[in-house]
C-alpha cells in the first residue's frame, strides 16, 4: 500500500469518527431537550398569553419561571388558587420580576453586545415593552407600585451577597407618570436623629411603595449598619426609622412591614429571620419560618406572605402566615419573583 493511499485512508476515518461524534452529540441533546420538555414530576408548561391587567382571567400568580427546559426564566403564570397547577410560559425572560396595577418591572440580560450587560424594562398589561433603563450592576430587587405608576429596582455594583455589608448597591427610581428617573437613591438627603446624614459609604436597597404613589420604604446601609427609611419623593428625602431591617414590603393595607432580620448567634451566611413591624406601634413579630430567608417578602394578601428558598432548580416559594401563627408551607417548586394579580 502507498503512503498516499493510507494517508487517504487515515483522512476519511477521522472524517468517519468527527461525523459519529457530531451525530451523537446531536443526538444526546435532542434526548436531553425531550427530558427537559418532560422531566418526570416537573410542572406542565405550554407557552401562550400572559396578562398583567388587573381582573383578567381571575387572581392569579406570575413569576419567574424556574423549571428547566425551553422555558426557563421565562415570565409564567398560574391561578392562584392552584399555584403547582400547569404553568402559561409568555417568552418574556426577566432575572428579577415584580408588577401591580397592569404594569411590570423586569430585569433582565442584555444579549446584544460582546459583554453581557442587564436593562430594567418596563411592560405593559400584555407584556409589551414600554420603558428601559440600562443597569449598572447585577439585578437583585424590583418593585412597582401598588397604583402602576412607579418602579424601583436595586443591582449590584460590587460584591455577590448580603451577608456582609461590604458590598455596593444601586437603586433607581422612575415614575412612569412623569417620566422623571432618578438614577440613585444616594442623591436624597438622609435624616438621621433629626439632621441631616453623609457619608461614603450609604447604600440603598429594597424598595417598597404605599399607595399614596409618593411615600416608600426601604433598607439603608451605613457604618456597618442597616437601618429602615422611609422616603418622599416629592421631598426627596428618607428618613432613618429603625435599626436592623432589610429588605422591607408593605402590607397591602398599608399598616406592616414583613422584612429580613440578622438575629444574634445565627451562622454568618445565614443570618435572618422574617419579621413583621407594625407601624403605628413599632412592635416586631417573629414569623413562624426558621429558615435565613435572602429574599424581599410578597403580600398574597393582608394575612399570608410568600418568598424563595434555595430549590433543586434555583429556588422554590413558599408562604408563612403574618401574625406569627402557623408554619412554613410550600407553594410552588423551581419558581421565583411572583407578583399576585388580578
């Protein structure tokens, strides 16, 4: 045999094996999709319409979709009284979610440039986007509030975690009336004990809105510290209420704050309990989950709160009574973000 023809023969078996390998990495992701599509014990997702209007196909809950396969991270939707019932997947992709009154905050990654970036927009009741923002960091909360006309979200500008208060937040303001957008928080005056407070090393997190679509509250860093404010927006100023509170939501009655608190003696990585406040006499209730909850609270209603823990997909939700009775029940698996609608 010549050495032409067993270098041609050596060519056309690594041709040979490249073909077989192709084939069956083709073939192994098609099965892998078809798991994916039918993972046994997953929900039952189809795409189709997702509303955000209030009154539109009943009570129901929408968030981020956290099972995997071709649907994942997309904004989904369910009755909310059959939360672990067949999810509607709307192709919508958010990282952080909230909406209320028929208008949505979603954050979410910027595919379009070399490096990956994140934008805050701003939907409509059919999912339509109407406003977007660039983002400066990592998104990590979002908020709309209670009457639609204002969205707040928070990134991350330096650091990975809130279990130390050695990290750099950035949280913006926009109101949809007006279109006025305030790039951060840490351009409003801080009133601290009376005067007025500066220092380098304020960060801002968490907001939450009253329905007056004026008043806010939300998590203060500074010194080491944590600390609720609460802010005016027509002033521009917050103003320091209390100590050791992160992450707060207001009730929809507007009289309690559920939010995070670090409890003495607690692991370091896991450092909180969910509390609730009441404003008018400033009492602190203990809720019934013992669990370290990293997540800001939603309200289904006056009496129930639902949040994330760590799940086999991401994260699960699960919902506590508010008044400190009861336990801990699971909602939802591979779910995360949800804003109750309708």
């Amino acid at each position: 045999m010549t050495l032409q023809r067993r270098i041609l023969i050596l060519v056309c078996a690594v041709v040979l094996l490249a073909a077989v390998g192709v084939i069956a990495v083709v073939r192994a992701g098609s099965r892998a999709d078809e798991k994916d599509r039918a993972r046994p014990g997953g929900p039952e997702i189809t795409p189709g319409a997702v509303s955000l209007a209030p009154g539109d196909g009943g009570r129901r809950m929408v968030f981020r979709n956290m099972a995997w396969g071709p649907h994942r991270d997309e904004l989904a939707s369910v009755p909310a009284t059959a939360p672990d019932g067949p999810r509607t997947a709307s192709g919508v992709k958010c990282l952080r979610f909230h909406a209320a009154a028929g208008t949505g905050i979603c954050l979410q990654a910027d595919k379009g440039g070399v490096q990956e970036s994140y934008r805050a927009v701003v939907l409509d009741a059919g999912l339509k986007e109407v406003a977007s923002r660039p983002l400066a960091g990592i998104p990590t909360r979002a908020r709309v509030s209670p009457g639609g006309h204002l969205a707040a979200w928070t990134v991350f500008v330096g650091g990975d975690s809130y279990a130390g208060t050695n990290f750099s937040t950035r949280t913006s303001l926009l109101d949809l009336r007006t279109g006025k957008y305030d790039a951060s928080l840490e351009d409003f005056t801080v009133l601290m004990d009376g005067k007025t407070y500066r220092n380098a090393d304020v960060n801002f997190w968490g907001v939450t809105f009253a329905a007056d679509e004026k008043t806010f509250y939300a998590t203060l860093a500074t010194g080491g510290r944590t600390h609720l404010v609460r802010g005016d927006l027509g002033e521009r100023t917050v103003t320091v209420l209390r100590e050791n509170l992160e992450c707060p939501s207001l009730s929809p009655d507007g009289t309690r704050l559920v939010f995070k608190k670090r409890v003495p003696g607690l692991p370091e990585d896991a450092p909180w309990r969910l509390h609730v406040l009441d404003l008018a006499s400033m009492r602190e209730t203990p809720l019934a989950e013992q669990r370290s909850v990293d997540d800001q609270v939603v309200w289904t209603d006056d009496r129930t709160v639902v949040y994330s823990l760590p799940g086999d997909f991401g994260a699960d939700l699960y919902s506590v009574p508010a008044d400190g009775s009861g336990a801990a029940t699971r909602v939802t698996a591979s779910a995360l973000a949800p804003a109750y609608l309708g």
